[in-house]
C-alpha cells in the first residue's frame, strides 16, 4: 500500500539570509548541523555516512531565497524531498520555510515513518539551534555506530547518567522517543535510536579534538559492550 507524506515547519531565526543560505545549501554548511560528510556540487546533494552514500538531485537554486533537492524515484515509488524557502526580516533575522515529502512503499512503512519523523524533529531543531547559536561557524562532524539496544528505556537512563558527568555543562535543547540532543559552547551533541537497533552519535563539533574513536569507547563502554 505505501504512504505518502508531507511536512511544514517555519521557524524565524537571529540569522542573516546569507547565513541561513550557507548552512542549507552547501556541504561545510550542512556538516555543521545535519550529520555526516555533505557536499553539494554538479547539480546534486551527497552525504555519507556509515558506509551509507545517498545522492540526491537538485532541483531548486535562487540563492538566497529558494533550494530544493531529492531522492529521485525507485523502482517501488520510494523518494523522498526537501525544500527550502528563505525570507530575510528587519533587524537581521530571517524566516526559514521548510518542507519534507515523500512516499514509503510496502504494508510496513509505519515503523520506518515514526522514525523519519522524530529524526526530522532533531534535525530541523539542531538547524535552529546552529543558526541561533553558530551560525557562520563551520562544524566538525562526528558519526558513530555504537552497540545493539535491546532494551532502550534502560539505555537512554544509561546515556543520561553519563552525558551529566562528561558533559556537565550542557543545555539539552531537544528530546522525543528516539533522539537527544545536548549544546556546550564547543559543539552539539545528538543520539539517536538507529532504526535497526544500534545507537548512533552524530556531533557536530566547533572546538576541540575530540574524534571518532573517543565517542565509540564512550558508547561502547557506557552501554556494556567493548570493541
């Protein structure tokens, strides 16, 4: 059967319009608030990340006002699309307009749907909070995959307890079922609930060296597995 959706937020930000133009339309600028290596060049949108490398087709540019691109169409009628549309206001800031659609294929799409939906959430949330708090700024991304969850009520207390003492500082600027995402004055901080079980960390980080390899031995070791 499938499932056809679509989705609009707007959200006014403290943000010049070129600004805001910079962190959705090209790859320093989406590194520093989606997740993974991004580039956009050639006509297209390419992220990777835990060996996963979609390509997707520009099919909107008007610098400073307008930017679309998307997945394409499967053979099963699977895409997804994002656009878009930037305003600049007085005094500086900027409204952001921006839509998700797309269609999931087969009889079983509802799980896959909640979970784009409350990843959706992180990210258009990390987006506001980059352009609130960073913007201009480039970002370091760090991705990692860490253990299988089995019980995520007992992971998530399991997380918490170890974000407060290796992040005393931080301001949660987001929460739902499957996503958390922390701010200190270095970096954001997001966990997610992967969609076929283990926990990912994808950071965006400011300042500092902190790598890959830090964040899997906390996950790995916060969650009871060692690699």
């Amino acid at each position: 059967m499938g499932h056809a959706f679509e989705s609009t937020d707007e959200i006014e930000v403290p943000a010049s319009v070129e600004d805001v133009w910079t962190a959705i339309a090209t790859g320093p600028g989406i590194d520093s608030w989606f997740m993974g290596r991004n580039e956009v060049a050639n006509g297209q949108v390419k992220m990777a990340f835990g060996g996963y490398e979609p390509t997707s087709g520009i099919t909107a540019s008007e610098r400073g006002s307008h930017f679309a691109y998307d997945s394409g169409k499967a053979p099963d009628g699977r895409f997804i699309a994002y656009e878009f549309l930037v305003e600049g206001r007085e005094h500086g800031s900027t409204v952001l307009r921006m839509v998700t659609s797309g269609f999931l294929p087969g009889d079983d799409w509802a799980d896959e749907f909640e979970a784009m939906t409350l990843g959706g959430a992180l990210f258009r949330r990390t987006l506001q909070e980059y352009l609130t708090h960073f913007a201009g700024r480039t970002a370091r991304p760090i991705t990692v995959f860490g253990p299988m969850v089995s019980d995520w009520d007992e992971a998530w207390k399991k997380l918490d307890a170890a974000l407060a003492e290796k992040l005393p500082d931080a301001v949660e600027f987001h929460r739902n079922a499957h996503t958390l995402a922390l701010r200190t004055d270095k970096g954001m901080y997001r966990f997610m609930r992967g969609f076929f079980g283990p926990f990912i960390a994808a950071h965006n980080i400011f300042e500092g060296d902190e790598s890959e390899q830090d964040w899997q031995t906390f996950l790995d070791t916060t969650l009871g597995e060692q690699r």
